[in-house]
C-alpha cells in the first residue's frame, strides 16, 4: 500500500469512529421509542454472557459440559451463590475460591 492508501485509510477509520461515538449526540432532538430504551437495558448482561459463556462451557475448541469441565463447576456454584446473597463481589471471591480448589484439590474430575 502507498502513502495516499494509508493516508486514506486513517481518515475513513477516524470519520467511521466519530460517527459511530455520536451517533446518539447527532440523533438527540428525536426520542427513542420505549421498547427500543428497553431492549438497550439488557445489552450490558447479554455482552458479558457472550464473554463469559464460551470460556466456561468450551474447553481446546470442544464442547465440554462434562463434570471434569472446572470452570463451569465453578461458575454453576457461583451463581447458586449468587441467587442465595444477591452479593457481587462476595459472588466474585467465592468463585475464585472455588474454582481455585477445585483446580488444585480435585484434578482427577
């Protein structure tokens, strides 16, 4: 590629960027319509899932929903613990400390 290309590049990338940063600012005189404010409520769960889910359900590129699978132990438990404190951070450390044992005391599974 030539100067002008990279030269170009930058500036569309840059324009594709501050457009799509303010979207939202150039949209403010109109209001969204509610179901629209609704749905938008529930992106922030469903992108951490999306994160989450592969790590814990997928083990070498293979599905791996077996007893053997730690992380997903680990996170069953964490949200059973979850659902019984409705505490996050306490949630977090249990996690970790359950996750930790069992990779360290229960190799076997």
């Amino acid at each position: 590629m030539s100067a002008i290309d990279y030269l170009l590049l930058m500036v569309l990338m840059t324009l594709t960027t501050a457009v799509t940063r303010s979207f939202f600012f150039l949209l403010a005189d109109s209001r969204m319509p509610p179901w629209l404010q609704h749905a938008l409520g529930y992106v922030p769960a469903v992108a951490l899932a999306a994160i989450i889910a592969p790590d814990l359900l997928m083990s070498g590129g293979q599905l791996a929903i077996n007893p053997s699978n730690v992380k997903l132990l680990a996170g069953i438990a964490a949200t059973i613990f979850f659902l019984l404190t409705r505490h996050l951070i306490s949630t977090l450390a249990f996690g970790m400390a359950v996750f930790t044992l069992l990779r360290l005391f229960a190799p076997a599974l």
